[in-house]
C-alpha cells in the first residue's frame, strides 16, 4: 500500500483549507494511506477527517527549531517507509522530518527555499490563489491544472457526541435557540470586531431568547470576558475551557455562529452551520468561509485588505465601522430568530 506523510500547517484554518488537497489525493489513490504530522492544538481536526488515517501529533513548540527533536521524530518515522511527503506550511524547519525519515519524493513550495531539504518544488503563482486552491495544487504535477472544481472542506461529527457535548455546557435542548460567537482571531487585533460590539449583539440576541455562548481558546479569555461584561451578562464564555473537540461539537450543534475571520470560521463552515463571518484587514477572496449557509460582512473601506495584524494607520475603520445591528440584520437573514430553527 503507498504510503504518504502530510506535514500539516500550524493553524487550524489553513488546516482546514488543506482538506480537499487529501480528498483529491484520495480521489486519484484510493489505496493511498495518509499520514498527517500536525502541531498537537490542531490534531483533534484531522480526527474529523476521513481522508487522514492517521494523525501523529508533533512534539514542538510553535516557532521552535528543535532540531533534535526533529531528527528524532524523523529516526522514528523511517520504519514507515512512506513513499511520498508533502510539507505544507513554508518554512525550513517543517521540512526537516521528512527528509531525516529518508523519504525519497517530498514535495512542497519553495517557500523558505528549501531546495535540496524538498525535491519536488512548486512555486506559487502571482496573484495568490485562495488558500484552497494553493494547497490542492499539489496534488498536481508542477504548473498542472486543477479540475474546475473542488470539495469544499468538511468536518464528520457524531451526533451522540454533539448532542451530549452541548448539554454538558448547557445549551438549551431544542426548540431552544444556541448561537455561539468567536470574538477572537489569533492572528492579530486587526481582524478583531471590537468586543464592545460583540457585547451589544450578544445583549440583542439574547433579548430575543437565543442562549448566547462564546467560544475561542484560552488566548481568547480576555477578549471573550469583555464581550459578556459589554453584553451584561447576556452571553456566556466558554473560551479556554473547551478542548477543540469540544469546540467543534458546540459549533456543530449551534443554530448560528458570527466570527471574525479566524479559523472557527472555517471550523463553522466545514460544519455547515449557519453563519456570519465578518473580515476587516484581510479578504473574503483569499480566505472565505466556504459554505452556502456564510454570509460574508466586509466593508472593505479603501485601505483594506491590508492584513495587517494591528491596524498601521490607527483609526481601524474597517471593523469599528460596523454596527451591531448591521450584524443582527444578516444574523436574522439565516432565519434563526423568532421561530425559525436550522436543523
Ligand atoms: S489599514 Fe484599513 S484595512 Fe487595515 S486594519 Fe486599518 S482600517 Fe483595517
């Protein structure tokens, strides 16, 4: 059976937007094996992807050379024998395990110029393609087509699980209304909504009888705490005290879902949850939600997208200049309020 080691990316949304390069794999190899190496915050990802048939979770830290730990990993890896690697993110150092696997065909982007550590090298094209579109390239042949289209990412969940995950944090039962706001973005404040506008939503969505709940990581905390405190206590946190897991079943068993552009955007698509995705410094072509259900809020003043991760020129008009209501109006447009239900 062939063998493949995918060096997956550092974040959960890029993550995602690698998705539909293992479905194609998979779609052209059915016999393939696919291995995912990923940083351990985004291996309960992969656990909801069928294309991965196993997850190895790295041990280093973020940014971390670790170069003996690398090389230890990559000792440990050669009895796998795999056929093929493909290194995903584009640094030097995450092409370092497959080579010390002896791994003869690993393939990537150029990236840090990794020629000799990869070698079979693609470059990216100008302009930059979606996220998407990048990664799947390289289950082509160099400068080869894509098919016309491509599956859009998407997370399998048990519904024993969700169910019993979201009464453990106390989502109401049905016909109860559940709708979960991520006020965070580890990016950077730039792609923010500021948290007092998240509290003047959450305040109004709970005025019309939705339980409102926040969900992010622990980086998440401060943020999310300012976001109850501006609601008046109308929206309940639970960022930090969720594994991913946990976050993903609540997201799957929300009736809606409003974020910034952050990776439980995409969390919420590949979920196919109702949802409102606001951007401000970076763009809805480059990273978009992809789901039917999204509806995408950008108001794109003439300096954005800058992606930036903290505004350059102060005034950050491209989040602040967005009302609450403006949001509660497109949270409406999914037909969650009132009477309405989404399941
Ligand atoms: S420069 Fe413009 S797009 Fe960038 S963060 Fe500031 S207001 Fe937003």
């Amino acid at each position: 059976m062939p063998k493949l080691l995918v060096v997956a990316p550092n974040w959960i949304g890029d993550c995602l937007m690698a998705q539909p390069l293992l479905a194609r794999l998979r779609d052209k190899r059915p016999a393939l094996r696919i291995e995912v190496l990923a940083p351990p915050w985004v291996v309960p990802l992969f656990a909801h992807m069928p294309e991965a048939d196993e997850v190895i979770a790295a041990p280093f830290a973020h940014g971390a050379l670790a170069l003996g730990a690398r090389w230890r990993l990559g000792r440990a890896l050669r009895a796998r024998r795999y056929d093929q690697a493909i290194v995903l993110p584009n640094s030097w150092k995450s092409a370092l395990v497959p080579l010390f696997a002896d791994i003869a065909l690993r393939s990537g982007y150029v990236g840090e110029s990794r020629y000799g550590l990869l070698n079979l090298l693609y470059r990216a094209p100008r302009p930059a393609r979606p996220m998407l579109e990048h990664y799947a390239r390289l289950s082509e042949a160099p400068g080869a087509p894509l098919p016309a289209s491509l599956p859009a990412p998407r997370l399998q969940v048990d519904a024993a699980a969700v169910a019993a995950t979201a009464l453990a944090f106390g989502f109401a039962p049905p016909p109860g209304r559940n709708i979960v706001l991520c006020p965070g973005a580890e990016y950077g404040p730039a792609k923010r909504w500021p948290a007092e506008r998240f509290g003047a939503l959450a305040a109004d969505l709970a005025a019309q009888g939705a339980g409102v709940f926040l969900l992010g990581s622990a980086n998440d905390a401060a943020v999310c705490d300012a976001v109850v405190q501006a609601s008046g206590s109308a929206a309940q946190s639970l960022a930090g005290r969720t594994r991913l897991g946990q976050a993903i079943e609540l997201i799957a068993a929300a009736d809606a879902v409003v974020t910034n552009d952050s990776g439980l955007m995409h969390v919420a698509a590949a979920l196919d949850r109702p949802q409102v995705a606001l951007f401000g410094s970076s763009s809805p072509a480059h990273t978009p939600p992809h789901s039917p259900r999204a509806r995408v809020v950008w108001l794109q003043p003439a300096c954005s997208p800058c992606f930036a991760r903290v505004c350059p020129l102060g005034h950050f008009r491209c989040m602040t200049e967005l009302a609450p209501q403006r949001v509660r109006d497109e949270v409406a447009q999914l037909g969650v309020l009132g009477s309405g239900q989404s399941h």
